[in-house]
C-alpha cells in the first residue's frame, strides 16, 4: 500500500510538471540587426528599398509568440535599385504628401491583434497596420525559432494595400486613365526581426 502511495505520488508530481504554465517571455527587438525590405510594382518596372524599426516588442507564452508592437522609422526609407539623382527624386517622392507623407507622418505603427498557431515554427499572424493616419488590417503567415535568449521571425509577401491609407497617388483604381503610369495599389514587404530578452 505504501509503495502504491508512493507511486501515486510520483506520478502526479510528474503530471503537475508536465502540465505546468509556460511563463510568459517577452522580446525586444533589434532595431539594428532586424530589416524589412520594401518593394514597389508599376507598370513599367519596380523599385525596392528598406525601412527600419524604431522599436519593437514580441510578446510569447515562453515558446510561442502571442502578440507584439512595432513602431516603424519612415524617415529611414531606402532606395537600393537607385543611386544618385535618381535615388533622390525617388525618395523625395515617396516621403512626399503624394505617398507618405513622412514630414506629417514620421512614423507608423503594427499592432497584433491574433497569433495563430499554424505547425512547428509557423504563425499567422493578424494585426492593425496604420500609415499615414489610416489603419487596415492584414494577415500573414510567419515563421519563427527561439534559440536561448534570441527570438527570430520571418514572413515574407506582405501584401500591404496603400489605397487604405489614402495614398492614391498613381493608381489605377482612382485614375482609370492613367495607363501605363499606373502604380501597383499593394506593396510588398519581406520582414526579418531579431528580438532578445
């Protein structure tokens, strides 16, 4: 009788262990060794470029993120398929009233408002993106890997939709007569953020 206590005893020791919450961890990201690319599609071509975190959290339950918030540096935007005068009148356009309106809007914010498990180091992640004063929501799979205290995701095609921010400029979903001038209404974005805790 004693050895079944004992055994008992054991197992639910081992159970309570098993089973025992996760305490939740949460990751600040790198503003250095984090990156987002940038691309931008017309008719006649494309430019890309990146842009740069001015700070950023990852939220997890120890294993898997749960949430996070990110403020984004628009006055970092890069032009990397350009140089020289080209580059500039590129980057002055975009950060222009036309676009983005950078001098208004210096920054802009990406909340998430769900995190999906979706398999071994994969997330869809859902959240409230606002630009230029205006807030959409997108969605996009992520993958990510904890590795001791350094915390990496990475999803790549985000598909963000501009016309939601009121940036019409270009866009053939406005100016039907625009032609071959016409501007892509999404923008893509490759993301890859370094977060420790």
């Amino acid at each position: 009788m004693k050895k079944l206590t004992t055994l008992f005893t054991a197992v639910i020791a081992v159970a309570l262990v098993a089973f025992k919450p996760v305490a939740p961890v949460t990751f600040k990201v790198d503003t250095q060794k984090s990156k987002i690319e940038w691309v931008g599609k017309k008719v006649t071509g494309q430019h890309s470029g990146t842009i740069k975190l001015a700070s950023g959290e990852v939220a997890t339950n120890g294993k898997v993120p749960t949430g996070g918030k990110f403020v984004i540096d628009m006055n970092s935007m890069d032009c990397t398929d350009l140089s020289g005068e080209g580059k500039g009148k590129l980057l002055g356009h975009l950060k222009s009233e036309d676009f983005f309106g950078v001098e208004k809007y210096p920054t802009a914010d990406f909340t998430a408002t769900k995190i999906a498990p979706a398999g071994a180091g994969k997330v869809n992640v859902t959240g409230n993106l606002m630009v230029k004063g205006k807030t959409s929501v997108i969605t996009f799979p992520a993958t990510y890997s904890v590795a001791g205290n350094t915390l990496t995701v990475n999803a790549t095609d985000v598909k963000v939709d501009r016309t939601k921010h009121d940036i019409r400029y270009g866009s053939k979903s406005f100016f039907a007569s625009i032609g071959d001038k016409a501007i892509d209404d999404e923008f893509i974005l490759n993301i890859n953020l370094v977060a420790t805790r």
